[in-house]
C-alpha cells in the first residue's frame, strides 16, 4: 500500500477536493439571511401602510370627479347648508347617484372602520372625508396612522 502513495506525485495528494460547505459556513450565512429579515420586515409593513393611505387618497379623488360631475349634470344640487353623502354598496338619495356613475364603490383601505364620506357646501365645494378625515383635497397627515 505504501509502494501505490509513493508512486502518486506529492502535489496531486495535497490538493484533493473537498464538496460542499462546512457547518459553520452554513451556520454564517443563515445568520446573515436572519439580521436582513428582521430589518426588512418593519420597513415593508410601513410601505404596505402608506401605499393604502394614497390608495385611499387617490379613491377620494375619483369620489370627488364623480360629483363634481354629477354637480355638472345637474343630478346634485348643493344646497344653502353643507350637504354630506355616505358612499356605500346600499347607497340612497344624492349617493345613489355618486355611486351609479362609479363603476366599482371604492372603500378605504387604510381603515375599516369608516366608510368614504362627501361634503358637499353652499358654494358647490367638494371634498372627501374617511372617519373625520379629511382626504381630498388636502389630505391630513394623521390619516392611517
């Protein structure tokens, strides 16, 4: 046996190839994937967040477009006090007539717990609220958070 190891040239055993990774490489790189999940998360939840606020900002928008347009038909009539609509699926009266010239009834995303409202004043002046809030046109920075 000794005879074959003799006959073999010292720079062929020295440089045998080894497969595969080592526990502790395995264990490094798993550790490395685990910090970048933990920091990853918070900021995607955050993303997710404001992209339902301007979801929701942008339903307001198109909400307002349908009653202005309404307004413009003649449909609506803004009254001597301010007018306010709920913007539902069961919609009656001056929302009826916002929610038939939609095609889909928007509903917030950032919240459950309101539903898209419009306010409509003396002068023919629309904007669109969720819960008290604001949304169009001048959108409040407390919404959604």
């Amino acid at each position: 046996m000794s005879n074959i190891l003799k006959r073999i040239p010292k720079n062929k055993t020295n440089k045998i190839k080894r497969k595969g990774f080592t526990l502790i490489e395995l264990i490094i790189v798993i550790s490395i994937i685990g910090i970048l999940a933990v920091i990853t998360v918070p900021k995607f939840s955050g993303v997710l967040k404001d992209a339902k606020v301007k979801a929701d900002i942008a339903s307001a928008k198109v909400i307002t477009d349908a009653t202005y347009a309404q307004i413009a038909k003649g449909l609506i009539i803004p009254g001597t006090a301010v007018t306010t609509l709920d913007i539902t699926q069961s919609a009656t009266g001056g929302s009826k007539t916002i929610t038939d010239y939609l095609q889909k009834v928007p509903t917030p995303k950032a919240t459950s717990t309101a539903n898209f409202t419009v306010v409509i004043n003396s002068e023919g002046d629309v904007s669109v609220n969720v819960g008290g809030d604001e949304l169009y046109p001048t959108p409040v920075s407390t919404y959604g958070k």
